[in-house]
C-alpha cells in the first residue's frame, strides 16, 4: 500500500479524484442549477391548412411564459427564440380552438411548466362568393347625350377570402369617366373591393381583376308630357286643376326626330260627367322611333280635380280699364263708372277672387274724334271665369291733342 501512494500512478488517480472534487465545488458553487421564467415565447402554429382556414388573430398575439431549469451558465443568457413553443392545428375547426402548447428546450435544460398551457385559436372559413361589378359613371356626357345603363364583361367577380372578410364586402366596382362624350365608351379597368365605409378590403383576393365596361352614350331630349283629356265635367261642375306628374320625361331615338319633338301626349284620360277629382297612371303615346330614357317610367300620375262650380261677385271701377289701341292723334278719356262683374270657379277658392286679380280693357282701335259707347272686355286667370259684367259697356271720348 505504502509502495502504491509512492508510485506515479497513484498521484495520477490522486490529482484527477482531486479535480473532479474541485469542478464539483466549482459548478455548485460557481454555476449552480437555477430555475428562471423565459417571457414571451412565440408560439409557432403548425400545420394550418390555408386552403381552407385564416386566423382571425394576429400570429404574434400568440406567446407564452416558458418555467425551465438548468445550470447558470446555459439558462442565464435563454431569449424567447431559444425556446421552441408550437401548437399542432392539424384536424382543427372553424371557430374557436382550445389547444394544447408542446414546448421543447435547448441540450441540458430542463422544462418545468408553460403558462398559458393552452392558447385559443380562432379560424375563418375561407370562402368564395360571387359579387356583381357596380360601374360608378363620373363625369356628363356632350350637351344633349346621356349615358345609357352601363354594362360589363363578366358581369360579376368571384371574391375569396376568410368569411368574416368576405362577408364585409358591401361593393365590388369600377369607375369610369365620360366627361364630354358623345358616343359609346369602351374600357378595361380595374376592379376595387370595398366595405361599407368604401374602404377597400386588402385581405381579400378576386378574379378576374380587371372587366370590359361599356357606357352607351346616346342622345337624349326633354319634353313636356300633356295630358289626354277627353269629355266634359256635367253642368254646374269645373275642372278646377290638372295636375301631372311628373311634368317632364327624358326621351331617347335619333338626333333628327329628338330636335322637332317638344313634348309627348298621354293616353286618353276621360272625364265626361264626372262631378269628382280623378287620379289616373296614364302610360304616354310616343312617336315611332322614340322611347322613355329611363325604362322604369313608362307613365305619369295624371290627378284632374273637379270641383262644383259657385258665383261671386267683384266691385271695381272704370278707373281700373286699360284703353287699347288709341289713334296717335287723339286722347281718351273714359265716363267713370262702378263696374260689378259675376265670377264663378270651384266652390273651395270662389272666396279667394279679388278685382286685383282681374284685367278690364277697351279696345278703341279704328274711333274717331267724339263720342263712342265700347265694349267692357275682362280676363282673369283660371280656373276662374267671368261670366257677366255690368255695365257691359262705357263711354269713352276722343279729343285731338293740343298742339
């Protein structure tokens, strides 16, 4: 035993037993096991078929807090990305997703424990819908043209993208200038997909992007509908009022009949013995080659008010006649008279007629110097009428100006 510790040998054994009891001390004093909390992990989601789900959140709202243990040295300087923390979506649903997170750590350190131990996943179906191409026109066409229904080629896109974004798709359209045209425009343009706040959606994909759009630019005029009446209301009864609506219509057809046309005629509205208003949709009578600009109004409310008929009088004076056609030689000078006149119009406003809503005349076109009994003449506006004034006539005389 003596001659074995004297020996080479046995220092040798000595000297590594003593270093291995010094690296001992050293690691459990010097780098000592230590448990520490690694923050904000990303969680990597694997496996997601895209082909038929989208993530509703963010993926890097996904992070964990990852419990590892190990020797000072290996875990003092961990980052989040030195942990590998993942969650398997394979043979997941639309909808929310409770999922276990599998967490694995670098050679020689030790997993304690994740938080959360389970994260929500929320999938979008991806679907495709298909959505018509609305053509925003901009823009007025040459004076006396307007554009006619404009129309695309196809017709509709298809949409594709997760459902909640497919579904807050309000307008798929294209826009379209034809300011100061005067025939057909043919474009190629590109398509927009947009929200109901017009904003476009970008997380949405579509085909075709781009459509042929054609806005036929077609002349056009304004005219005047008049309406059709037929017969008469019964004695002691007026059309008080016609009224039509609407009042004007825009036509289309070619340039050389639009420019003699003023106005179209309805179809025959009769009112013969009728004592009361009556309200009509009476479809208009065009000329051959001539048709409704807009294919949605085909007709006019056509309302004639018939009322019964009811007599007032009016008191006014000679001082109110107006003397037409007087010689240039001579002057007139009417006797002064007080002058009634009857009036009869619809019993509702009978009591609204005043004598300033009458015109009295004489016509003294032809007299000579004198004496001379003319005629009263009166006008007053519809649906009024005058229908007796008295006196009928008045004296008027005619002197020859100073010279």
């Amino acid at each position: 035993m003596r001659k074995f510790f004297a020996s080479n040998t046995a220092i040798k054994i000595l000297s590594i037993i003593a270093a291995v009891v010094m690296w001992l001390y050293v690691m459990n004093e010097q780098n000592p096991q230590i448990t520490t909390m690694i923050r904000d992990v990303p969680v990597k989601l694997l496996n997601l078929d895209d082909s038929k789900f989208a993530l509703i959140q963010d993926p890097s709202e996904f992070k964990v807090n990852v419990k590892v243990k190990g020797r000072r040295s290996l875990v003092a300087d961990l980052k989040p990305n030195d942990i590998n923390a993942e969650v398997n979506m394979r043979g997941r649903m639309e909808g929310d997703n409770l999922i276990r997170v599998d967490v694995a750590t670098p050679p020689n350190v030790e997993f304690i424990d994740v938080s959360p131990r389970e994260i929500m996943v929320t999938l979008d179906g991806i679907i495709e819908e298909q959505m018509p191409v609305v053509v925003d026109v901009t823009g007025t066409p040459a004076s006396g043209f307007a554009a006619d229904k404009p129309l695309t080629k196809p017709q509709a896109v298809v949409v594709k993208g997760p459902r909640s974004m497919v579904n807050a798709v309000k307008k798929v359209s294209t826009r379209i200038d034809i300011s100061d045209k005067n025939s057909t425009v043919v474009s190629t343009l590109p398509i927009r997909v947009l929200d109901g706040q017009d904003k476009e959606q970008k997380n949405v994909t579509f085909r075709p992007d781009v459509v042929e759009v054609t806005v036929p630019i077609v002349p056009v005029s304004n005219v005047q509908i008049l309406p059709n009446i037929n017969g008469n209301p019964p004695e002691g009864y007026i059309i008080r009022d016609v009224r039509i609506d609407p009042p004007t219509i825009t036509v289309t057809g070619s340039e050389d009949i639009l420019k003699n046309l003023q106005s179209v005629n309805t179809e025959s509205i009769n009112i013969e013995g009728r004592t009361s208003t009556l309200s009509v949709d009476a479809k208009f009578i065009l000329p051959r080659g001539v048709t409704v600009f807009d294919e949605d109004t085909q007709s006019a409310r056509v309302t004639v008010e018939i009322e019964r008929l009811a007599t007032t009088t009016v008191n006014t004076s000679s001082n109110e006649i107006e003397i037409a056609e007087i010689p240039l030689d001579l002057k007139a000078e009417l006797e002064y008279k007080e002058i009634t006149l009857t009036v009869t119009g619809p019993e509702s406003i009978i009591d609204k007629v005043n004598k300033n809503m009458v015109k009295l005349n004489v016509n003294i076109a032809g007299l000579t110097e004198g004496e001379h009994s003319v005629r009263i003449t009166a006008d007053i506006s519809r649906p009024y009428r005058i229908i007796q004034i008295e006196p009928a006539d008045i004296r008027v005389t005619l002197q020859k100006l100073s010279q």
